[in-house]
C-alpha cells in the first residue's frame, strides 16, 4: 500500500509539472514602435487610451516598423481604445505603406521602409513559445571615463533588462516561412526579420476576388450613344462569361539587391560595426530571358509603362480592335527598348489580369504582335480594382521595374468606370505611380446619372490641370491622341507623381562644429546625418545631399550637386573633420542659404537640418526667417544646452513639427525615424492642384 500511495503521489507531481504553464504577457506602452523590439513574433497587452494622433501609424494591414504597436492595433480593428493583448509578428520591409482611416484611427502613406509588421488577435500560435519580456534595440553609448577624456563606446543594438532571457520560438508545424529564432544573446538584425516566400506567378495573373459593395457594380445605363453600327454593343449587359482563373497568393517581398540588415530601423548600431559601414551595395540588374531581339529604344523617354486596357462587355469587339491598334501604335511611338521605355499592360473587365510585363518584350516590333494577339475579357468596367491591382503587383522589380525610371500607368475606358476609383488612384499615387485616363466616348448630359463617381478623372489624376487626363469623342479618332499621348508620359519633368518624400529635395546639413562639441560627440553628429541622409534616394536627379560645418566661421563640406551616388555622399560624410571654435548659427544659416540653397534646382524642396549644442554668439530669426521666405524648410535639432527659444526661431512653423531637443548628445539617433516622418507627412500634405 505505501509502495502505491508513492507511486500515485509521484505520478500526480509529474502531471502538474507536465502542466502548460500559463503564458505571461508583457505590457507596452502606447509610443512603443515595432522597430525598438527586436523580437521578430511577440504577444503583448496593450494600455487603455492609445488612440492618439500622437501615436502614429503608417500602412494599412501590413504596417512600417516605426508605427505604434498599439495604435496599429487599433486601426487594424484587433482592440479598440481599451487595450487588449495583440499578436505582433515582423515581416520584410515594404515597397510602399499605404494610409487609410479605420476604426478612428487616420494612418499615413510611406513609399517604403526597411521593416514591417503584422498584428493579430493576441492568442498564441500552435507550438510557438512566446517570450515573458521584450528585447529592446538601443544606440546609446556607455562614457567611459578615462582622467580627464570621456571615450564613447558603442553599446550595440541590444539591450536587455536585467536577468532576462528569451525562450526560443519553436514550430511543430512545417512552415512556408521560417520563423527566425531570438535568443538571449545579441544577434545580427539581418537574422530577425522572417524571409517571405514568393508564389510564381504564370505570365497572365488575376487580382484576388473583392467582396461586393453595395452599389459598386451596377451595370451600366446602356443609352445609345454614338452612330456606330458597333454601338449597339452598350446595349448588352456586362457578364461573367464564367471563366475563373488561379488567384494569386498574396506576397511580400524585399527589393532585389537590399542587404538584409537593412531590414531593421537605421539608427541602431552593431558591436563590430564600422562607423559608416552602411551594408549597401548595388542593385542587382534584372535580366529576364531576352526576346527574339534586344533594342535599346527611345534614350530621351527612360519611364516604366502599364497601360490598364478596358476588356469590358460595352466597348464591344470592333471597339476592341480599335483600341489594341491604338496601344499598337503607342508601343511604335514611344521606341520600347532596354535603355528607354518599357511597356506591359493589363487588361480589366470584372477582375484585371496581366497581358504581359515590362520585362516580356523589349522592342516595339514584338510587343505590337503580342498585342494583336490579346483576347477580350468581357465584363463590368472595374478600373478602381484595376488600379489597386496594378498598385499592388506590376511595379515589381521581378516583373521589370527599374527603380531609377518613372511608374505611369495609362487608363482606357470606355464611357465611366463601374467602381469608384478615388481611393485606389490615391494610394497609387502616394506609391509614387502617375496616373492619366484616357476616356473614349464620355457620358453624355441624360447619361451622367448612371455614372457612380462624377469628376471620377480628377478625383484620379496627379494633377488636375488636364495634362494627366485625355479625353477622345470616339474610338474611331482615337488615333489623333497617340502623339500627345506619347509627348506626355516621356515628359518626366512633369510626372509629378513619380516624386516622393525621398527622392524630391535638396537636402543641407549645417553641422555645428564649436569647441563644446568635442571630438567623440563631432563624430556621434555625423553618424546621425549620415542615418538620415541613407534613407533618401539619392541621385543627380533625385535628393541631393548638401553639408556645412561652422564655428565663428563656416566651411562649405560639400556641395548639392557634389556627389551623385549614396556610398559617396556617406563616404563624404565620414571625411569631415572636427573644427573647433566658437558658436555664430545665424551667420552659418546665411552662408547655407548663400552656399547651398540658391544653388538648388527649381523642382526640390529645399529642407535644412541644423544641429547645435549651445546659444548663439549672433541673432538667428532674422536669417532664419529669410531662409524660410526663399522656400527653405527648416528643421532644428538642439543637444544639451542649445537654447529652446532659438531652436524655435531656427524652425519652420509649426515648431512643435520642426523643432528637437535631446539632453546628450548619445540620444539623437531618437530623432532619425521622427525626422523623415515629418518630412514625409510635410510632403503627402501637399495640393494636388
């Protein structure tokens, strides 16, 4: 009986061991950004009160790093203004955040970022072990004290609370994605950020099926219109015709060529780390299998072309013809070739599908045959869900996009859309695409009351000037517009869509070089200019990079139109030395405006970013409010005893948006991510008119 009564004790002991412990889920603040968290999949509870503006959010559904966790979550619809425990998991940056408002929360729109992340309903994943608290990244610099020097030494990414470790994510379930594992050693960031898989994609694709809206879909009043015989076309309802192509799998993918550490935020530093050892290297070329033969076409009109082809039911067959003749005789006109532009199309009726890619031919001889040969879809004429489908998967470097060379998408239609197109054309927009509607045969006066979205092109186009928006009264004279149509989309000084926040400004650093920075903090400054200035897209014909060092005097380290390529400027960055002397900012501000700013070309904006440690010996406001009447805007970041009165004078209004103060100098790497916020949402802000 004792024998027994043991063996029973024991067996009980072991079944409560044996037990799942219960999960402790750490808590977070409303501020907390995915990016800080090195993790790459935690759950976490959320605070009440985080649907702030304060707490911003960029992206719908997959979201930048940089965003609040939590207000994320919210906008997302997982837990409303009272908190809740989410699911956050880290994917691969992204090629473009689009901004939307949901559930009260208004996110913003970002043309890329290195990291995003996904959030969930906060239940733990079927044979994932989650961590009982969070790895944070940090910068900051631990001061050893050595007489009477202060050396500065890297502390590295990862900082951990004290006693921490971080159980191990496991999967019992093979997954297409592989889950990186966190450990409670420091790790490389390029080994957090979970690697996507990508589905292939057959030649012609389908945008996945979209639920039904209420009035979104109505056919068309099919009135007569025009003389015809063909025209008796509108007078047949739009169909299915029934046949249902494979839907594409939803991927995201990084940028060919993009280092994998890049995934994570830019202002952290590695142990092992050269100061401005950036990891960029060239983007790799796309090189698709080429076609019967090679050309380099039109030098003079380097852009990338989609062209969005009405398939629907009411152009009718001869219509049809008509306008693949007209896409015929673009192809001719613009001169397709390697070195020029390229030019795929997709064609829409209910649901859009691609014909073929920029990379499926590269001379006009070939893709004038292959147009020939593209057969009607038939359909409603969805050209919102067209948009949003060309957004989402055609300017894809798999599929041929250049990267250097302007998105321009060209919309045929037959008559008016049967969606609404004003949300899906702005999130194209905002990813940088131009948009221009070519409209055949508009609605008539007795017609407009069948058309769902009136001003539909303007409420589409970049600009609402009329040189994105085209309108033919009928298909038979569709051939006049080939040439003007031709002059615009090559006119890439006005593509005015294909400018973003980070690849449209002359950029000026003017860098405070006084005795009170010191040698180890001089160079602390230059690692933040150089953070910030690797997020642009930097190129003689996108953001310049300009720098001054002052003192009582001032130094022109280099010019705007100085270096043409990221490395070099970075390069340059690294080469400025330490001056030393006295503090005179508003003369440094003159000098730049004099040095720098006049020198600017007419389409950049024209951002300055000054840093300072101390008071100035001369006045500010004066120069500085003569630097902001000649269009230059004025950031300024204050360290340790810089006076806030002056930081405010340096700024453009609103100050609160243009004005910084850390309280050393080991801190600003803070105000990386704040400050291209800010310069992007400046610029998304912009009229369209």
């Amino acid at each position: 009986l004792g024998v027994f009564l043991t063996c029973t004790y024991t067996a009980k002991e072991a079944t409560k061991k044996t037990k799942k412990a219960k999960l402790y889920v750490p808590q977070i603040d409303c501020d907390v950004k995915a990016g800080k968290i090195i993790n790459p999949e935690f759950i976490a509870k959320c605070p009440p009160g985080c649907q702030d503006v304060k707490y911003r959010v960029y992206g719908t559904d997959i979201y930048a790093s940089f965003s609040s966790v939590c207000n994320a979550a919210i906008h997302s619809g997982i837990i409303d203004n009272t908190g809740g425990k989410i699911l956050v998991q880290k994917v691969a940056g992204h090629s473009g955040y689009h901004g939307s408002f949901s559930n009260g929360v208004r996110s913003l729109s970002l043309p890329r970022w290195r990291e995003s992340f996904l959030v969930s309903e906060g239940k733990p994943r079927k044979g994932v072990t989650y961590p009982s608290t969070l790895e944070y990244s940090s910068s900051k610099s631990t001061a050893v004290k050595s007489g009477n020097d202060h050396v500065h030494v890297p502390a590295g990414d990862a900082v951990r609370k004290e006693n921490q470790t971080t159980p191990v994510l496991t999967s019992t379930t093979p997954m297409a994605t592989t889950t990186p594992t966190p450990t409670s050693t420091t790790t490389d960031p390029s080994t957090t950020v979970p690697q996507p898989t990508t589905t292939p994609a057959t030649t012609r694709t389908t945008a996945a099926a979209a639920k039904t809206r209420p009035g979104l879909h109505r056919v068309r009043d099919m009135a007569y219109r025009g003389t015809s015989t063909s025209a008796s076309n509108r007078n047949i309802l739009r169909h299915n015709t029934g046949v249902q192509r494979q839907e594409p799998v939803a991927t995201f993918q990084r940028a060919a060529g993009s280092p994998a550490h890049l995934a994570m935020e830019t202002d952290s530093w590695r142990p092992g780390l050269s100061l401005f050892d950036t990891g960029f290297s060239s983007k790799e070329e796309i090189n698709p299998k080429p076609p019967e033969s090679i050309s380099h076409g039109n030098q003079n009109c380097k852009v990338d072309l989609s062209f969005l082809m009405d398939g629907s039911w009411s152009i009718g067959k001869r219509r049809f013809q008509l306008q693949k003749r007209f896409l015929g005789n673009v192809a001719q006109a613009l001169g397709i070739g390697s070195a020029g532009p390229l030019m795929g199309i997709v064609q829409y009726g209910d649901d859009p599908s691609t014909e073929f890619n920029l990379n499926t031919y590269a001379n006009s001889k070939d893709l004038r045959n292959a147009i020939e040969k593209i057969q009607q879809k038939g359909g409603l004429s969805n050209v919102g869900k067209a948009l949003s489908f060309v957004n989402k998967n055609f300017f894809l470097d798999a599929n041929g996009n250049r990267g250097g060379a302007p998105n321009v998408v060209v919309v045929m239609v037959d008559g008016w859309p049967t969606d609404r197109v004003e949300e899906a054309s702005r999130l194209a927009r905002e990813s940088g695409i131009n948009i221009f509607f070519v409209t055949v045969e508009a609605a008539a006066q007795s017609e407009k009351q069948n058309v769902i979205e009136p001003n539909f092109v303007d409420k589409a186009v970049c600009r609402t000037s009329g040189f994105y928006s085209i309108s033919v009264p009928s298909w038979f004279s569709l051939h006049k517009v080939v040439q003007p149509l031709v002059k615009r989309v090559c006119d890439t000084d006005r593509l005015a869509c294909s400018k973003t926040c980070l690849n449209s400004a002359d950029i000026g650093f003017v860098i405070d070089g006084s005795s009170s920075v010191g040698t180890g903090n001089f160079r602390t400054v230059l690692q933040f200019v150089a953070n910030i200035s690797k997020e642009f897209e930097i190129s003689d014909t996108d953001t310049r990079i300009g720098a001054v060092q002052y003192t009582y005097e001032q130094r022109l380290e280099f010019s705007f139109d100085k270096y043409s390529t990221k490395q070099d400027v970075l390069n340059a960055i690294k080469r400025i030395s330490y001056w030393s002397g006295g503090t005179s900012t508003g003369a440094a501000i003159s000098y730049a405006s004099e040095q720098l700013f006049s020198k600017s070309k007419p389409n950049k904006r024209k951002i300055m970013i000054l840093i300072t440690d101390g008071r100035s010996y001369d006045d500010v406001s004066v120069p500085a409010m003569a630097a902001h009447q000649n269009g230059v805007i004025a950031y300024s970041v204050g360290v340790a005893w810089a006076a806030p009165d002056e930081l405010e004078a340096i700024a453009t209004d609103p100050d609160k948006e243009h004005s910084f103060f850390v309280d050393e100098f080991d801190n600003l790497y803070r105000y990386v991510n704040q400050l291209i916020q800010n310069i992007c949402t400046e610029f998304n802000s912009q009229p369209r008119n």
